[in-house]
C-alpha cells in the first residue's frame, strides 16, 4: 500500500475476498508449500511515480493475512 493507504493495483479488477470485503492486490503468485520455510519473491514492475513516504507490504494465502511488512522510501 501506499502511503495514502490506496494499494499498488495495474487493474482495479484484481480483487480478491478478505474478511467479507473485496479488495484490490497488487501481485497474485501461487506457491507450493511443502511444510518447511520457503523463500519466495515478487516483483513490482514500476510504471508509475513513486513518492516518499511510508508503504506496507500484506501477505494472505487462503484468505488469511499472514505477513506484514512496512518500508519507507526516501526522495
């Protein structure tokens, strides 16, 4: 999410159901899990600005929010 708390969407249709609501994600990627930890990466393609400010990274899988994450980015 962005600091304005709009997420980073390339298509306002890319929704999917959380605690009853529809919201929008920014990447899907399905992964495997097998029982142990797993390294896993996603990539933003940047095709717009970006301004300063703090931004937060949500994790779900199944519905579920699983990890959370913040960073700032500077100018």
């Amino acid at each position: 999410m962005k600091p304005d708390d709009d997420v980073l969407t390339k298509n306002r249709d890319n929704l999917f159901r959380y605690e009853n609501k529809e919201i929008n994600y920014s990447i899907r990627k399905m992964i495997e899990y097998e029982g142990e930890e797993t390294q896993v990466c996603a990539y933003w393609d940047i095709e717009e600005y970006l301004y300063p400010g703090n931004y937060r990274v949500d994790i779900f899988a199944d519905g579920n929010l699983i990890g959370q994450r913040s960073f700032t980015l500077d100018k």
